[in-house]
C-alpha cells in the first residue's frame, strides 16, 4: 500500500526537532513492503503537501502527533486546533484512511481522537501500525491490534517487543535540520523504570527498559555523523536510567569512531565514580538534568529516585569532567510552599558553571499519581478536560507567587530562564545556527 506520513510539527523552540518517530514507523511499514513518504510540515508548505498527496495517492496518512501543548503556563500554546484544521483540510485533498499516532497523541488520546476525528489512533509504537496496515490492505478485521484507539473502542498502550527498524534516509527532510543546527536524534532504549509522580514517559513508553544493542546504537550514530549531522541528541527519557547500558552506548560510540558531540536528559542519580569523565571521553558535551526542586520534601514528594546531596554531587563530577551542564526545575507540585521554593532557590545559587530552566506548575496528565492527587484532592473530577493545559497548583502557593519569587531572585542573571526562554531565545538560537552555530546552544548561558 502507499502511506503517508506527516510530521506536522513546526514548533521552533527551543529549536526545530526532527521528527524521529516516523523513521521507526516508516522502518515497520518497508518492512513489509508498503510504499512509503514522509512529509514534514518544516520544508513542505500546503500546496507542496497537496502536490505530493496528489502525485504519491496514498491509501493511508499518518500524522505524527508529538506536542499537544507547550506545557509553560505563562506562555501557552495549544496545537491541537491545528491538527483538526490539517485533517479536515485532508479529507478534502485525499480519500486516503487518516491514522494518528504518537508521544502528545499518546497521553490523551480519547480527547483528542474525539476532537481531530482521524479513522484510527495507535497509542504507543507506532511499530504496531504495520499491523493495521496489513489488515486494511487484506480487510481483516482489525480490532485484536494492541494500542488501536476507533470512534468506538480505546485500548491502553501495550509495549512493542518486535524489532525496532529506524529507516533514517527516507526524503529530504533530514538536510533541514543538519542546515538549522546540525542536530539529529537518536534513541538508545525506550522505558523508564523510575515513578515520578507527575510523568507520563512511562506510559508512553513504558516503564520496563527495552535496551538497543550498543553496537547498534553505536552504528546508527555514525550513520547520522556520515549524513552530516554535527550533534547527536540521546532522546531516551532518561539516559542514565540504565546506568550500565549507557555506559555501553557511549564506549560503543568511541570504538565506532564517532567524533561529534551528544547530548541527552539524565537523572541526577548517585553515579559511579569517573562516570562523567568516561561520558567525556566518548563525547558527551551536554548535560540536561531533570532535578526539578532542590528541596529534600518535594524530591520526596516528586517521588524523584534522587535527593539534594546527589543533585550537588552529581553537578559536581559533571563539572570535573568539563561537561556543559543545565538543571531543570519543576516548581509548584503537591506540597510546594513559600519555604520549599526558598530552599530550591537557595540551593540553586550554590550550582555554579550551569544555566537552569523554570517550570512552574505541573500539567496533570491522566495515568499519572498526580492524576490521582488532584482527584482526591478535589482540584480535578473525573469529567475534567485535561486536553486543554491543566496545572496542578499547590495549596500554599500559586504558579504566580513562584514565578514572582523565581524572577526576583534571578535579578539580571542571563543563566536563570524562566520557561524555554520562548520565542526570543528561540530567535536568537536560530540566528546563531543560520550563522553555522551547531547543537543545542545553551552553553553560551552558562554562568
Ligand atoms: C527528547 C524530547 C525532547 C527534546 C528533543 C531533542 C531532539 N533533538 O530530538 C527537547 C528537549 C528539545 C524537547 C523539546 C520539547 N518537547 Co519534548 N520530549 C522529548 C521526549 C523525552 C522524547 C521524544 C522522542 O524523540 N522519542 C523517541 C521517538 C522514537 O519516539 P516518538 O517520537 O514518541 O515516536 C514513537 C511513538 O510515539 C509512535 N509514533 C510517532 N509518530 C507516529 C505517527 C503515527 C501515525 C503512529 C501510528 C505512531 C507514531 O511511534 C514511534 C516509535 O515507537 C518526549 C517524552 C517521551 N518519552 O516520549 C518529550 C515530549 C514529546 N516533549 C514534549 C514537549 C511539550 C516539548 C516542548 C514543547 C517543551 C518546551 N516547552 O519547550 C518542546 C518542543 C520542541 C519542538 N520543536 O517540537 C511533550 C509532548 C506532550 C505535550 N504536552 O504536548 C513530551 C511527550 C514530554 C511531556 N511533557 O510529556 N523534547
Ligand atoms: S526519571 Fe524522568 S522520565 Fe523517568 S519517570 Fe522520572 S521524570 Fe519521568
């Protein structure tokens, strides 16, 4: 069968991502011998989409729904509106059966099924949708697919235990991103095993790990390295989660012969000993730390697998291991007080050599214990439309007072960023990749 697949994501902060998901889909769909395109939102415009719809005649789209939302409550953004507009506007050029999938599709997927209306949703990996693939080619029915949302019936995500195919060389759009900050992305497993209250990555994807072979991982990444890209982004939704398996991962990029820089999101966790600096010698040049709070109550509370001693020890070995390094925060969960933000704010002026991002109020996400909080807690009912941004707010402090509080204390300080940094940094991060600027870029904020 021919399909389609759309990437219609054209958020550009902090900066434009390539669209990864679709190459493990279109990976699954080649393997069984359907034709397949991709069509990404950041180089096609409409008529450039209607051209190609009408020249390919696929008999299946597939839209890439990864962000819902921007999740910063002082600066809202809601991209849902636009997907409905994208499929309606698809049935009008196109006979073609409209599949969603996707991370965003994934959390809240019955709200947004009833609000898009595509045929089918697959929850979870998309890997699965050769399955669907096969049985509307061959008119089988096609209920028993794990992860299949219809007008009529949601399933929960099941993980996908099959072969992960990336099939990264399909079109163009792969020069977009290598000629705006030469950034590719790769994953080295998928799962997270730890239960932080507020975090739907284990629902995504799971919370058992389902590792790559290192040597894999390692021979994707020079694969990406000899198309061009200058930086390479570990999209695992914790790197370190499996500390002995990244390990593997990044000794495997040595001996491959990688010599970009990478970077990814870690967990403060206590490490090993020279941890860091073995990362450092395999090209580790970026550190993201989802810290959250630097107050021992909230970690707790956060359920974090982490407190504050490892958070500053932790910084420490990164920073003797001369790795660029940024903390985020998550303020204002359950249990957030005037005194808890303070020893966050304390604690967040001892951390030197980094830049730190703010987030202040939690977007509730259903499958989550903060779902369950909220529930009890009277803040949210069962009938509540989380689809639209909806943020826990803690009792004793509202997202306003914390945002006050954060901003007074930054003072003229360039390394404390409310949010993303929005569409300034945005800019500014683009200018600088225009002028041949590769990576993430927030080092220059170090301070
Ligand atoms: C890594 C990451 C980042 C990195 C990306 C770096 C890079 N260069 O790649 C950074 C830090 C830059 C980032 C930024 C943002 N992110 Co982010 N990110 C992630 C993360 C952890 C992994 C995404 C990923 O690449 N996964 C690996 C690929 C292989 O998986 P995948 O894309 O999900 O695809 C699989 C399935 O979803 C499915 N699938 C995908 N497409 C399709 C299509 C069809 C038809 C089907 C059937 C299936 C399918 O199949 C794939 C294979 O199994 C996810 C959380 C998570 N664990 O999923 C959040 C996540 C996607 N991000 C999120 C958000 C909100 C953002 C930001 C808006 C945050 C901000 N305020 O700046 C920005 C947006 C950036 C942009 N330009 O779009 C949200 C989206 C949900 C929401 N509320 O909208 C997530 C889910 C995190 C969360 N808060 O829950 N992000
Ligand atoms: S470590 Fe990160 S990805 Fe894993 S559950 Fe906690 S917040 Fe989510």
């Amino acid at each position: 069968m021919k399909i389609l697949l759309i990437s219609p994501n054209t958020h550009v902060v902090p900066y434009p991502v390539y669209p990864l998901g679709l190459d493990y889909v279109a990976g699954a769909l080649l393997k069984d011998e359907h034709q397949v395109q991709i069509a990404d939102l950041n180089i096609l415009d409409q008529d450039s989409l209607a051209e190609l719809i009408k020249d390919f005649a696929p008999a299946i789209i597939g839209i890439s729904l990864r962000n819902v939302d921007n999740t910063e409550i002082g600066n809202p953004l809601f991209f849902i509106e636009k997907q409905k507009e994208l499929i309606a506007w698809l049935r009008t050029a196109s006979e073609a059966t409209i599949v969603c999938g996707g991370a965003g599709f994934t959390i809240l997927a019955r709200d947004i099924f009833n609000k898009i209306q595509p045929d089918y949703g697959i929850v979870g990996e998309g890997e699965r949708f050769a399955e669907l693939a096969h049985a509307l080619e061959h008119n089988l029915p096609v209920d028993s697919i794990p992860g299949l949302i219809t007008s009529s019936s949601s399933q929960a995500p099941v993980p996908w235990n099959g072969e992960q195919t990336r099939e990264s060389g399909l079109g163009s759009h792969t020069q977009f991103y290598i000629d705006h900050g030469g950034m590719l992305n790769l994953q080295s497993k998928r799962g997270c095993s730890f239960r932080c209250i507020y975090c739907p990555y284990p629902h995504i994807e799971g919370s058992k790990h389902r590792r790559v072979d290192a040597s894999i991982v390692a021979k994707t990444a020079l694969d990406l390295q000899e198309r061009g890209a200058k930086y390479i982004f570990l999209t695992d939704s914790a790197f370190n989660s499996d500390i002995q398996h990244s390990l593997q991962v990044a000794e495997a990029f040595q001996q491959a012969g990688l010599t970009i820089p990478w970077g990814g999101f870690f967990a403060p966790v206590k490490l090993p000993e020279n941890y860091f600096k073995t990362m450092k010698t395999c090209g580790l040049s970026h550190i993201e730390f989802g810290t959250e709070s630097l107050s021992d109550t909230m970690l707790k509370n956060y359920q974090k697998p982490f407190r504050k001693k490892d958070v500053f020890a932790t910084h420490q070995q990164a920073i003797d291991a001369d790795i660029h390094i940024a903390h985020y925060f998550l303020l204002g969960g359950p249990g957030e007080t005037v005194e808890t933000l303070n020893d966050t704010l304390d604690g967040v002026e001892q951390l030197q050599e980094t830049v730190h991002f703010f987030f202040t109020g939690m977007r509730i996400y259903p499958h989550t214990k903060l779902y369950d909080i909220a529930l009890a807690e009277g803040k949210i009912s069962k009938e509540s439309n989380l689809l639209e941004p909806f943020y826990y707010e803690s009792d004793a402090i509202t997202p306003a007072e914390i945002e006050a509080q954060v901003r007074q204390r930054s003072g003229q300080r360039i390394n404390w960023i409310v949010g993303s940094g929005g569409d300034a940094s945005a800019r500014t991060v683009s200018k600088m990749h225009g002028r041949g600027y590769t990576g993430p870029l927030w080092e220059f904020l170090v301070r």
